[in-house]
C-alpha cells in the first residue's frame, strides 16, 4: 500500500532495492555452478525463496529443513553447507 507522502514510499523503495540486491548476489555467490544461478529472479524467488521450510533456532545452530521432495532439494543441500564454511566456527547448520 503506497502512502501519500514521498518519504515512506521512498523508504519501501530502496528496502525493495536492497532486498532484490541480496537475493541477486545470493543467486550468484552461493549458487554458482549450478543450474539455479541460471534462474530468472522471477523464478528463483518463486522456487527456492519461497520454498516452505521447517527452521529450528538453537543457542549455537540454525537448522534449516526443505521438503524431501523439493525438486532443488540437492543443489540447496550442497550450497548451505558451502554457506557454513563461511561461517565463523560453522555456527550454521
């Protein structure tokens, strides 16, 4: 919902800007290499963004569960443990 003033909608807009950029470098820093970083932005937040996941938070760790019958569920696999190795002490899982 836009609001009448310029500042507010402003403020969405970059937020929608800044959103886009990390989904964007995310697509190809984490998913290099593979047939995700080929995806349209359209399609890649449809597919993995929006995928519905199970996360349990914990003191030290995140864990983060796709639906077994994902249909990238391997790729996803493989580049949250390239992620981990970015971590500091792997204080994701």
């Amino acid at each position: 919902m836009s609001c009448n003033s310029y500042r507010p909608n402003y403020f969405r807009l970059f937020l929608y800007a800044a959103a886009f950029v990390v989904a964007h470098m995310m697509k190809h820093k984490l998913f290099n290499g593979t047939a995700i970083e080929n995806f349209t932005m359209d399609i890649f937040i449809k597919r993995i963004m929006l995928s519905a996941v199970y996360i349990v938070e914990k003191k030290t760790s995140i864990h983060v569960s796709f639906s077994p019958h994902h249909r990238h569920l391997e790729e996803l696999t493989v580049d949250l443990e390239r992620l981990t190795a970015y971590a500091p002490d792997n204080t994701i899982s």
